[in-house]
C-alpha cells in the first residue's frame, strides 16, 4: 500500500493545479476485499501500461523498476491479485484484493 501510495505522490509532484491522491476499501466478491489508490497524477504510460510490474521497468528517472514487481508480488503470495488502469483525464488508479479469510495449508 506504501509504495503505491509513494508512486502516486510521485506522479503529481511535477504537476500545477489541484493534486489528490485517495485510497479507498470495500467488500468485493467471494470473501475478499478491493483497495484502490488512485491520483491525479501523469497517469500510466500508454504504451507500456502491460509493463509496469515487470521486474527492473521503471518510468522514473531515478527508479530501480523493483516496487511494484514486489508489491505484486506480496499482494499474490497473500492469495491476492494487482493490476492498474489509467484514469480520465488524468492520473491512475491501482487495485488490489486480497481474501478475507485465511486459508488453512495442511
């Protein structure tokens, strides 16, 4: 949540105007909760939005292209699924859910 928290912020602090960044939890389907970020932000790179949780791609100058391959990462190792889209007219949300329940391993 941290990190794309820090991606959001990131995104808008070169931008004029009004910046927002929020984050919000709800109840999804099949026991499992859905949390987005989202911001007001540049938005993804339309181009490579299919790559942006791929290990050591970044869009940031001074990137490494680790954060959101390991958010992905834990978020999946938890029983969860993350995923982006781009958002109008500006900015991007991220979403992730995660199950409410444990799971049980014998």
């Amino acid at each position: 949540m941290m990190n794309l928290m820090i991606n959001g912020i990131d995104a808008m602090k070169d931008l004029d105007g009004a910046r927002e960044l929020a984050s919000k939890a709800q109840k999804a389907l099949d026991a499992r909760i859905l949390v987005s970020v989202s911001d007001t932000g540049v938005g993804l790179p339309v181009q490579q939005a299919d790559q942006i949780f791929k290990a050591f791609f970044t869009t940031k100058p001074q990137g490494t292209g680790m954060g959101l391959s390991i958010s992905r990462s834990i978020v999946e190792s938890h029983g969860g699924r993350l995923w982006a889209a781009d958002d109008t007219p500006r900015g991007a949300n991220l979403y992730f859910t995660l199950p409410t329940k444990a799971e049980v391993k014998e």
